[in-house]
C-alpha cells in the first residue's frame, strides 16, 4: 500500500471527510468493510479545487451495500447494481458508491466486471493516472501509479499498459486530451501518443453521444488550439469526423465562454458538415438549430439594422444571434444582444379584420406591410 504525503503537504486532504462521509465510513467499517474517496473529487482536490461531486469505493459488494442501507435506514438507489453502484442518500445528498471490481473483458465499449477487494486492482484498471487515487477516511492519500508526479508535470499518462487501457474503452482517447488539456503547462507523452495514433479508428466503435460528450468537453475547455492540433496530428480528429481546422478561430470562441456547438462551428466546413456530424454525433435539436443557424449566416456583417430584422422580422431566437456574435469573437455584440428587449408589435390579423380586410392573402400581405413599416420606425 501507497499512501503520499509528498507534494500534498499543503492540502488538507481531511476536509473531503464531511461529516456525511464520515457516517458513511463509519457504517461501513462497522460493518467490516473499507470504504474510500475515489476518481475525480481526489484529483481535484489535490490540485486544491474544490470537487462537485464526491464518488466513493467500497470492498463491501453490492449486496452488502444494501445490507448495510437497510440495516441502518438509509435510502438508497440502485443506480447500477449490475456493475456494483448504488446510491445513499444522507441528509438529502445523494453518494454514489461502487464495489471494488476488475474488468474481465471488454470489446472496446463495455466490460463484464469481477468484484475486488483490492484499491489497487480497482485502480489499475483506471484511465489515467491521477483519476487512479485514493482519500480513506483518515484523509490519506493513496497513490499507487504516480498521479501526484503527473499532475505537478502537467502530465496525462494512462494507468498500466497503454494499449490495453484504450481498447478496454476506446473513448478513453478523448478523455486523455480532455484531463490533458485542463493541466496549466500540458505535456504529452510520446509513447501514449504514438499508442492512440495506432488505436484512433477505434473511436469508430463508439457511440456518437459518448463521442460529443467528451469533445463538447475538449472544444469549450483550456489549451483548446495545442490541444486540437496534437490531436490532428494522431488522427483522432480525422477518426470523429472533424473536416475544418481554423484551431486559433476555436480556441478564441471557447475563451469567450461561447456554447460548445459554436467552437465546433470553427471545426466544420459548412452547414453540410454540421448535418453529417450532427447524424453521427445526434446533437440535440436545441444545439442542431444553433449550428445551423451559425454557419449558413457566418458571412452575414452582423450590422444593427440586420440583426434586429434577424430578430424582429425573421423571428431568429436571440441566443443564436447571440452565438453568431460570439463566433465572430464580437463580446460586445453579444451582450448588447443579449440585453435588448425585443419590442412586441401589436398589430394583429384580426384587428384588420375590424378594419375591414378580408381573411386570405391581401389580409396577410397588408399586416406584413405594416410590420415592415413599423421595424424601419424602430431602427431609424
């Protein structure tokens, strides 16, 4: 067993035990079972940030767990007991907690999974190397692959064998330029490098959400334009579909806290593109418009008198003309777009009607006619 003091010095790692986790801990070693902070929450609170959410590994199997869940009145999900999670609730917060387990086989997308009693074989079969540690409830540090060192280099290096971590799940590719990217000063490391460019057509076997998931990530986080051209450069954008390559263009929009959908704008060629991507990737309909809307009026100048006739007229949604102002890293624009009030006309069909208009065409060229008349007397 592993447990660092180095380089963690600073950080109070004891603070990850609130008093809900500790109750927890207590059940469980009442109950002859270990139980530990794992994933996500460890590494960012080694980097000192504060987790959203706090995941949990236990020796105790998933029928244990319920057993210890029902013995002491604790509500309880069953999230995923098949793959060993399920959910306490305490005090109103929900705690995902997993049975240790090793992944016996896998075709690239899932694994049929064996219950462990050990962190570390838990944790061998973990993508990278600081997502593989471990807080117990006395606040140490487990770290049994040198994530700590990984992260202090800016380091993303997958656990154990390279090759067999990604076709355990070849989404793993992404993940490693997500948690890449995120690192302050990242550095790559060659011979994981070399491995994904073999592997990249795996992605193949993924699904498109999963694909866009962690890509929506990757486009709208840090080190976006180092981060997309290392990828190019193993062929992992080729593998999911991106044929455009303005990276500065990207980079620019994601720092502007821009949607996800408008960085990937930058990746695509036309419209056309975002429809082909759009199948595979089955983007929400929300985002879809957006996309769309975005690149078919991307060579439009964005004056005044045209996005409020975008807006006003042509009943544009504000939030696209929004992202179109952001696309063409315009911040000012954007806000003053999204600050203004759009102003409602009043005039309806059946107030022509009243007039002495008849239902039909006329009726609907007349109302338009006055619409038109009334825009050029906001905008004058």
């Amino acid at each position: 067993m592993r447990i660092v003091h180095v380089l963690t010095e600073s950080i109070d790692l004891k603070r990850l035990i609130t008093p809900d986790i500790e109750k927890i801990g207590k059940l469980f070693k009442d109950a002859g079972h270990e139980i530990r902070i794992v994933g996500g929450a460890v590494r960012d609170a080694v980097l000192g940030k504060t987790p959203k959410d706090i995941d949990l590994a236990t020796t105790a199997t998933p029928e244990e767990m319920v057993d210890i869940a029902e013995s002491n009145n604790i509500k309880y999900i069953e999230t995923g007991l098949q793959h060993g999670t399920i959910t306490m609730v305490i005090n109103g917060e929900p705690y995902e907690i997993t049975t240790l387990r090793i992944d016996k086989d896998t075709d690239g997308r899932h694994a049929s999974v064996e219950w462990t009693k050990s962190f570390k074989e838990d944790a061998a079969r973990r993508d990278l190397t600081f997502n593989a540690m471990s807080v117990d409830m006395r606040g140490n540090l487990h770290d049994y692959f040198g994530g700590v060192q990984d992260l202090k280099k800016g380091r993303a290096k997958f656990v154990g064998d390279v090759g067999q971590r990604i076709e355990e799940d070849y989404l793993r590719i992404l993940r490693y330029f997500r948690f890449l990217g995120r690192q302050s000063n990242p550095v790559e490391d060659e011979e994981d490098l070399q491995k994904i460019a073999s592997s990249a057509k795996g992605l193949d076997k993924i699904s498109g959400e999963r694909i866009w998931s962690e890509f929506s990530k990757i486009i709208t986080g840090k080190n976006v334009q180092a981060i997309l051209a290392q990828m190019r450069k193993v062929g992992v954008l080729d593998a999911i579909g991106i044929d455009k390559h303005d990276f500065p263009a990207a980079a620019k929009t994601a720092q502007l806290n821009a949607e996800p959908v408008t960085v990937l704008c930058h990746l695509l060629k036309n419209e056309f593109s975002f429809m082909k991507i759009n199948a595979r990737y089955k983007i929400s309909k929300v985002e879809m418009k957006m996309g769309i809307y975005i690149l078919v009026n991307s060579n439009f100048d964005m004056s005044e008198a045209w996005w409020k006739e975008e807006l006003i007229l042509g009943g544009a949604e504000q939030n696209h003309l929004v992202q179109l102002a952001l696309y063409h890293h315009n911040k000012k624009l954007a806000n003053e777009i999204t600050n203004f009030k759009v102003p409602t006309f009043n005039v309806t069909g059946n107030d022509l009607i009243r007039q002495g208009f008849k239902p039909g065409p006329e009726l609907g060229k007349e109302l338009d006619r006055q619409k038109r008349e009334w825009f050029k007397s906001l905008v004058s």
